[in-house]
C-alpha cells in the first residue's frame, strides 16, 4: 500500500533535507522530531528527485508522457489558425 503525501508535507520534506545540508538519514530523523511522520528515505529523495526534474511533486501522468499529443497538435492548429483569420488580436505583427 502506497501512502500518498500532500505538496505540503513534500515541501517539509524538501526543506528539512535542505536545512541537513543534504544529509538524508538526518533530515528523517529530524522531520519525525518535528512533524511525528515516519518518513522513509527513497520518498524523501524521490520527492526531492522529481521536483528537481520536474518541477513538481507528483510523478510524471499520462499528459505528460505524450498521450494527448495530438489533441495538444490540434488545439495549437486551432489557435494558429484564429490569428491567421483574426490578425487584429495578434500581438506580432504579420509577416508576408
């Protein structure tokens, strides 16, 4: 069973790493102390790991792995093709 964190418990965990200077085993021990969760290691770097990567906490879905790419291919076509007919609301300048 996977226990799912909030952002602000992954922040903590962020934080108290940092303020270890990176010293996993420690930064555990101390979010414990303040916080009384139990936190393993690998979720501590894991958290860590992917908000470096990614920017964010939660692990990688399916949007991000390329599933809607062509719905995201359309949706630009759709907006290409808005300016085109409507250059008035376009912030560059038309090019010929």
């Amino acid at each position: 069973m996977s226990f799912q964190y909030s952002n602000v418990q992954y922040t903590e965990m962020v934080r108290t790493l940092a303020q270890c200077g990176d010293n996993v085993a420690l930064a555990c021990r101390t979010f414990n102390q303040r916080y009384g969760t139990r936190i393993d290691r690998r979720t501590m770097l894991a958290a860590t790991q992917r908000l470096r990567d990614h920017g964010t906490f939660r692990p990688n879905t399916a949007i991000d792995m390329g599933a809607n790419v062509r719905t995201r291919a359309s949706l630009q076509t759709e907006i290409l093709d808005y300016f085109d007919e409507n250059p008035q609301y376009s912030r560059s300048s038309p090019t010929i």
